[in-house]
C-alpha cells in the first residue's frame, strides 16, 4: 500500500494544483496553468476552471482560443485537502492523447455511444459460465467454480473500511461516506461538489477487480456518480468505470467510449489484447461487454472507487458497493 499526501503550495488547503489530468478525475482537466477545469457549457472554451484555482482563477472560464475568458457561477469539486491521505500520482507525465480500440459485444450495447476516437468491432464471443477467470482468447469469463482471488476481496461487512483501502478525497467530506449495512455507501448531500472513496496502488501485479454495485445514484451524471478507475500509476493511461442515473458508463481519460443502462456486476480483467470488460446481472454468469486497448502496465497499478458531484445536486442521492476485489494474475 502506498499512500502520499497531495502537493499542495504553501500547504493551502483552499487550492488545488494539478499537473496531469488524473489528478483532477474523470471529467477534469489539467491545464497550462496547474490548475483543474471542468465542462462548463457557458463558457466559450466549453471548460471553467475549479473553484479550488488558485490565481484568482476559480470559477473562471478557461481561455478559448481566441483569448477571451469570463467568471461566473460554476467551478469544480471542492479542493482535495492537505490533509487527504490520498495518493499523489505527481511522477507521472503530461497526459497524452492516445487512440482507443474498443472491441464491444453488440448484443450489450445497443443504444451505446461512441467516439471518434474509439474504433468499434462487434464480436459474437460471450461467457457460459459462471464467474471464473477471465479467457484472453475470447475476451469473456470462462465457465466453472469462482477462482480464488490472490489479493485483496471485501465485502464490506464488518462495519469499518478495511486498512487494506486508503482514502480518496476530502479528509473530512461533508457528503456521507461510510461502511454500514454490509456496504460501502455515499450519500451525496445536496448543493455540494465533492469526491471521496478509496483506493488502492497495486503491490503486485493486476489480474482482475470485480465489483458489485447494488445501488445507483439516481441523478445526472454531473450531479453524483459512483466511479471506479483502473489506472497506471506512474503512466498516462487510465480508464474510467461510471455509474449514474440509472446508466454504466465507460471512459478512456475523458472520452466517452461506451453508455448502457446500468449493470451491477462488473468485471475488468488483463488480457493479451487489453483489458476486458464483462458484465452480469447475477454475478453468476459475466457476458463479454468490450475490450479496451491498449491495457494498462500490470506492475504499474492503481485502482480507485470514490463518489463524486461535478455540479451541485438540488435533492440528495446514494450509491452503495457491497464487493470489490482486486486480484494477481
């Protein structure tokens, strides 16, 4: 486990600097200056940096591309505190722009959306069995008894986050974060902007996680969403798992790959040919869903499961986690 504080300057824990876009979450964006943006559909840049900006800048459009820029309401999530014991992937480099090539099942995406970036092939291979190990060759989880886990596997069920999991976020979150009822559950309050989770840097090479999300914030998506993300931890690729408003959704940074209704079981696992997503309603029997690539570096690891509002909720929403593992090839 390793866990860092963020590099605040001057230990102000009213700012927030960046210096890759990681560090600001799935919709964000680090900019020139250091600082985090988020959309903003009023702004002529289409982004407006976060209130956490230093500079005079927080809640300020970015400059578009012909110069201007403007201030007004708006803003990112409320500042990641100095106090945070969160990992601070300050190592890694600029994001770079990479192409995608998602390989998806047609049959468990229809009404999907695609990119530009993304190049979509229907495959016809899907799982018959039960929720085994993932088979590269096909893309979907092979048949037979459940595959011991070598790692780390909660159920959420002794009413206290496991030390394996540091936390994510805001040290003291004002949005309701807790361990109760056999689950790992937010409650997001309203007219606030806040991320909190847990996460985990990988001491041993990425296998697979599974999760099963049994709750799903009823809210668009940048009022409250239920994230997961499988990233390298000093590299540039990341990928983004997101729950909301009754949908699934999946990123490579912050292009948006794939959008189906919401599935509680899901399953990330490495391949040969990237990582492979499947999907379940049971968690009995996982279907092959898609197949991102390029993958990610399995003995660069991290992966993070935190809840967040870009925008203020006007009503309160929940979300809930009762199984999240994390396993070695």
């Amino acid at each position: 486990m390793v866990a860092l504080l963020w590099a605040l300057p001057g230990c102000n824990s009213l700012t927030f600097a960046c210096s890759d876009d990681m560090q600001c979450g799935a919709e964000g964006t680090c900019e020139a200056k250091g600082w985090c943006s988020f959309p903003d559909i009023e702004c002529a840049s289409g982004r407006r940096y976060a209130d956490a900006s230093g500079e005079g800048l927080g809640g300020a459009c970015v400059e578009d591309p012909g110069g201007s820029s403007s201030s007004g309401p708006g803003g990112g999530p409320t500042p990641l505190g100095s106090t945070s014991d969160v990992d601070d992937p300050s190592t890694s480099g600029s994001s770079s722009s990479t192409t995608s090539t998602v390989t998806t099942d047609p049959i468990t995406t229809a009404g999907s959306t695609g990119t530009t970036t993304s190049t979509a092939t229907s495959v016809a291979e899907s799982s018959t069995g039960g929720p085994g190990s993932t088979d590269a060759s096909t893309g979907g989880s092979t048949g037979g008894s459940v595959q011991p886990c070598v790692g780390i596997s909660d159920d959420f069920d002794d009413g206290m986050v496991d030390p394996d999991w540091a936390s994510f976020g805001n040290s003291n979150p004002v949005h309701g974060f807790d361990e109760a009822e056999s689950a790992l559950q937010w409650e997001f309050s309203t007219g606030v902007v806040e991320i909190v989770g847990v996460q985990h840097v990988l001491d041993m090479p990425f296998g697979r996680t599974r999760i099963h999300v049994t709750d799903v914030p009823a809210a668009p998506m940048s009022a409250a969403q239920l994230v997961l993300g499988v990233h390298e931890h000093s590299g540039d690729q990341r990928y983004f798992f997101l729950w909301f408003n009754g949908m699934f959704e999946v990123r490579d940074g912050s292009e948006t790959l794939d959008s189906i209704p919401a599935v509680e079981w899901v399953e990330i696992a490495d391949s040969p040919q990237g990582l492979v997503v499947s999907v379940s309603d049971s968690g009995d029997l996982f279907a092959h869903h898609m197949t991102l690539s390029p993958g990610i570096d399995v003995d660069d690891a991290w992966v993070v499961l935190y809840g967040q509002t870009w925008t203020p909720a006007s009503e309160t929403a929940t979300a809930a986690v009762d199984f999240l593992e994390i396993c070695e090839p």
